[in-house]
C-alpha cells in the first residue's frame, strides 16, 4: 500500500511537487487521475476510478457542481470525499487508511517530506531552515493565485489586459525575490542543497510555461507573452536554477517532457 495516494487532473506539475520530493525521500507515492474534461465521468473517491457505463443515474446522489477549472461541470464525489477533502478540489491527497486528506499541493508536498525525513532532509536541517523554506511556500502562493487566474482565462479564452497585468505583477515579485536569494552565486534557495522551497519553484513555474500555448490569443488581444523572449537575461539566476532543477534526476522524469513541449511552443 501506497504511503500517500493522490488524486488530480493530468498532467499536473503541482502533483509532482509530490512525487518529486517523493524520488528524493524515498517515499512511495500512488497518483491517480486523468485530463480534467476526462475528470467529468470520475468518481471523486479516495478510490477514485473512471464511472462504469449507467453508474451516473446510480451515483447521482453524489452529483456536485464544480467550481474552480470545473466551474459549472456535473462531478461525482462521494461523501467521504468532502468528508476528506472539505474543498472538494484536487490535487487531493489520502493516508492509507482513506479518511485523512490533505489538500493544497505545498501541504500535499510537506506530508511526503515529513513522511521520508530520516532519508533526504528536504524540509530542512533545522527550525529555522524549515522556517525559511515556508517563506518560499508561502510566497508561492501569492504567485500561484494570480498565475492561476491567468492560465484559467487563457483557457477559457477570457483574458484580459488587468488580468494579464496582474499576473505579470505578481511573476515580477516573485522572480526579482528568488534572483535575490540566489545571488551571488547560490545554487539552492535555502542552505546548501535541494529543499522544498526549490521543489515548488520548479514546479509553479514550469505551470506558467503553459502561457506558450496561448500565444496567438494573446496577441490577438495586444498583450505580450508574460515569459517573453528577453525574460530570462532579466532573471538569469531564477532560470539558470530552473534549468538546474529540470536536468535533475528526480525532476527530469516529471518535469522535462513537459516543459519541453511547451518550450516548443514558445519556439513556433
């Protein structure tokens, strides 16, 4: 049995803050899930599996309405799911006994670094490196909700310019805070080797990369890709670490294919 099962839309890179730190501790990790429009004819479950054929009319008890990625979709979560998971979002992540969920995908990553600690000290050498490290996590979230905003509306084809002005707000802050962390010539975010803090760097930017796809609406709305060519002699440090984290072992499986592909994009 898994030591922490994961249950999402695919491909995910917050899913694999998870299984990345999972490669480092040693921990095994069990993910689940499919495309998000696949997601629709799921049962959302700490058994989580594609609905048989005539189950929507058996299920339909636990038909709910979905809401952010989802919004307005039909979905099947039972109740043990929101018992779980009071959000009802994914990624959601389960102990092996099913009834204990963690949500959000830097809590998700923390239970695999707490669960494989006496193997990799992702989380740190100490209180205060530990607490350094959520100070990364922390501003994460800042940017990953203007960037989520942002890709959503680059999905569903409602972009804007204040939405585009938002998220390009927020990736500055972000980027100019890490390039300093990383001067003058550190090679981890914190202490002296690989911690959460890069997991999840790696990780909310490679997500970003998907405005590559998006290129041609943009234009059409005179806006300009937020990674733009020139970005990375803007932040040299942030995507020479970047580059770093992708070449890794334990990101390369997860990380690599993807951004390749949307790197290819960019190039089109």
């Amino acid at each position: 049995m898994a030591d922490l099962r994961i249950f999402s839309y695919l491909p995910n890179p917050r899913v694999w803050k998870a299984t990345i730190a999972a490669r480092f501790c040693g921990v095994d990790v069990e993910v689940r899930g499919a495309s998000g429009k696949e997601l629709r004819d799921w049962l959302w479950d700490y058994d989580a599996r594609p609905l048989a054929q005539g189950e929507r009319e058996s299920l339909s008890s636990f038909a709910r309405t979905g809401r952010v990625g989802l919004t307005g979709a039909q979905l099947f979560k039972t109740d043990a799911f929101l018992e779980a998971q009071p959000f009802g979002n994914v990624p959601a992540a389960f102990g092996p006994d099913g009834r204990t969920g963690i949500f959000e995908s830097n809590s998700i990553m923390r239970a695999v670094a707490r669960l494989g600690e006496a193997r990799f000290p992702l989380y740190g050498c100490d209180a205060y490196e530990a607490s350094r490290i959520d100070s990364f996590l922390d501003v994460s979230l800042v940017f990953a909700r203007d960037s989520q905003i942002y890709l959503l509306a680059l999905l569903d084809g409602s972009v804007d310019a204040a939405i585009h002005a938002r998220a390009k707000a927020a990736f500055a802050i972000y980027a100019s805070g890490l390039e300093q962390a990383l001067s003058p010539r550190r090679d981890t975010l914190v202490g002296d080797g690989i911690t959460l803090a890069d997991i999840c760097f790696a990780a909310e930017l490679a997500l970003s990369m998907n405005e590559h796809a998006r290129a041609e609406q943009l234009s059409a709305r005179g806006l300009d890709r937020i990674l733009h060519a020139g970005i990375r002699d803007e932040y040299p440090r942030v995507f020479a670490h970047f580059d770093r984290l992708v070449a890794h072992e334990h990101f390369r499986q997860d990380l690599g294919p993807y951004v390749e592909k949307l790197l290819s994009k960019a190039a089109a």
